[in-house]
C-alpha cells in the first residue's frame, strides 16, 4: 500500500472514529492548555487592534511571530502528551498504525 493511501486510509478512519476517541488530558493539563490558548487569543486580538490602528509593520510581524511561538508550544505540549499516553496505549493494544497516524501529524505540524 503506498503511503498515500495510507494517508487517505488514516484521514478516513480519524473522520469516522474521532468522535469516539477522547484525550487523556489531566485537569492540571488542560487548565495549562487553556490558559496559553487564552493568551493566544489575546495576542490575536491585540494585533486584530494594531492592525486597525495602522501600527507599523515590523511591530505587527513580531507579534505574529510572537504568537506564532506560543502556538507551537502548545503544539509541543499536546504532541508529547499525545505520544506518552495515546500513541503508547494503542502500540500496546497492537494498534501500530498509530505509528503512521503519529507521522501524518508530525508532518502536519512541521509545514
């Protein structure tokens, strides 16, 4: 099977299943989560303002680049969460597909 089909194969079955699959965030997890989502939106929505108030570019493009920093963090977090407990649990249910799923994301996230 060539890994375009096994992209395909995977998208389809994340379409059907993810509405069954859960995370297995801890409280404190997700209260961290959020909180840096939270500020995130902020950030957006002071450069949604800057852009409004006809700030200079270079300023705009250095919180752009300042949110986009926080964004892969968050990423960063949730990938490596995802992996120890998700990615483990479905390699030890000899789910190894997972493994191909992991790689799709990890491509994803590094355009």
């Amino acid at each position: 099977m060539s890994k375009e089909m096994i992209a395909m194969e995977i998208e389809e079955q994340d379409m059907h299943c993810s509405a069954e699959r859960k995370s297995h965030h801890s409280d404190k997890m997700k209260s961290n989560l959020l909180t840096r989502l939270n500020r995130i939106e902020g950030q957006i929505r002071g450069v949604k303002g800057m852009i409004e108030r006809d700030t200079y570019c270079d300023d705009v493009l250095t919180q752009l680049s300042a949110i986009q920093s926080a964004l892969n963090s968050v990423g960063k977090l949730l990938l490596e969460g995802h992996m120890r407990s998700c990615v483990v649990e479905r390699i030890q249910e000899g789910e190894l597909e997972v493994i191909d799923e992991l790689l799709i994301t990890v491509k994803k996230l590094m355009k």
